[in-house]
C-alpha cells in the first residue's frame, strides 16, 4: 500500500472541511474524487503533503507516518509531486528552469545532469521544443505541462492533480488530460481531483465521491457513473452530465 489515510479531520473557525476521511491508494494506481465545489477535496490533497496541517487523524506514505512531528516533511515532498490548478510556475524562470530548479535545490543534481533530466521531461509532455520560453510566452496548457514535467522530474512515488484542467480555456483541456492518461498508462500513481467525467470514467482504477467533508460513496467507474449506490453521487452525476451533456 503506497498511501494511507485515516480518519483525517480539519476545521477552518467554525466550519468543519474534512469529517473523518480514510482511504488507501495503491501503487501503479488512478483514483479519482469528485465532488460539489466546497466539501473539502483539495484541503484533503493539501494535508496529505500538509501543505495545510489536519487536525487529526493520520496519514502513511509507505511505511513512513506523514503525520508525525518527527518526520522530515521536504523529504516527504520531494516524493509527492503537486499540481496546482493555476499552474504555480516561477514567471521569471524559463520553462527549463522551473522543471530543473528543484533537481538542483533539492535533489543537489548538478546543473549538467539537472539539464538533462528537465528535457527529458519536457520531451515527455510534448514540450521539448519550449525549454526556453517562459511562462508567458505558452498558453494556458502548455504553461500546466511544465508544471507537470516539474512534478515529473522529481520522481515522485505518488502525483496529487487539485482541478489541473479548471483554469484552462475549453480547448486547452485534452491537452492535458492526454499527458495525465498517458501517466496512468505508464503505472504512474496519480490521486486526482477533478470535474472531468470523462476522464475520470475511462481512466480512473477508482472513484471516491465527497460531499461536506465525508466520503459518500466509493467504487470502480462502472459502480459509480451507471450503478451508485447512493442517491447523492447519481444526482450529482446527473447534474454534471446535464450541465455538459456528458462529455466531461
């Protein structure tokens, strides 16, 4: 088992985000959540690299306990890679620097062996030919590709995506989902969370339904878009179907 959480719970002032949240993720596999906007699903991928602290419960990568006061949290890091919805590239930096900086910060890569490996990640999104552009100069998906190249070059046990198609202009979407469904294919460990339905459908190992804070439903595709069990996760389907006409 590659991640383990438990019973994890946060609270903002009076408002309760995440009510006791558990679930496990395997090596080499896709889950997705889906939700209503607001139940807590990117505060729960943000405790889980504890971007944000939870108040209780706890958390395993591995066999190493993210939650314990005793960890060394940016060696944790360094084995989670994130990807942000609005990209969270250095503006000032070319794409080559954003997706070496941290081979050469982090993993103390010299620069030479650092180059390297940052193109071959930018080849691997289809961006070999942009490693001197910066973030300005590519559009909206490219600019979600390096951040994934980023992620990438790290070699990371485990990728948690928080909505990284939700800041993109409609055409610049399959850009993206066609990098991340290449990932899945290739057994990357992906926790993804998204309103894209239909990647989630052909690309998800399984689905994990939120709302206010609970997990209400969990299950392969095929339980959760044509057999949920709970009357929630099929009106939700039914109105993000409704919404987009199914496509997503």
């Amino acid at each position: 088992m590659l991640l383990r959480v438990v019973d994890l719970h946060k609270r903002y002032g009076r408002e309760e985000v995440l009510k006791g949240v558990s679930f496990f993720l395997e090596k080499g596999e896709t889950k997705v959540i889906i939700g209503p906007s607001g139940t807590g699903k990117s505060t729960l991928l943000r405790c889980i690299n504890r971007l944000t602290e939870p108040d209780r419960g706890r958390i395993w990568l591995e066999d190493v306990e993210i939650t314990s006061p005793k960890v060394n949290i940016n060696r944790i890091r360094a084995q989670i890679g994130f990807v942000f919805q609005d990209f969270n590239l250095f503006t000032h930096l070319t794409a080559l620097d954003n997706v070496r900086l941290g081979l050469m910060r982090v993993k103390g890569m010299g620069k030479k062996e650092a180059t390297a490996r940052a193109l071959q990640e930018l080849a691997r999104v289809g961006l070999a030919d942009k490693a001197k552009a910066y973030p300005a100069e590519l559009s909206g998906g490219q600019q979600q590709r390096v951040s994934i190249a980023r992620a990438l070059a790290m070699d990371p046990k485990l990728i948690l995506f928080d909505e990284p198609t939700s800041a993109l202009d409609p055409e610049l979407i399959g850009e993206v989902l066609a990098v991340m469904e290449d990932l899945a294919k290739s057994g990357m460990t992906m926790l993804v969370v998204t309103h894209e339905m239909g990647f989630a459908r052909s690309v998800a190992d399984e689905i994990i339904f939120m709302e206010k804070g609970v997990i209400l439903e969990q299950g392969p595709p095929e339980q959760i878009f044509y057999s949920p069990k709970h009357p929630r996760t099929a009106e939700f389907l039914r109105r993000i179907t409704d919404l987009y006409g199914g496509n997503r």
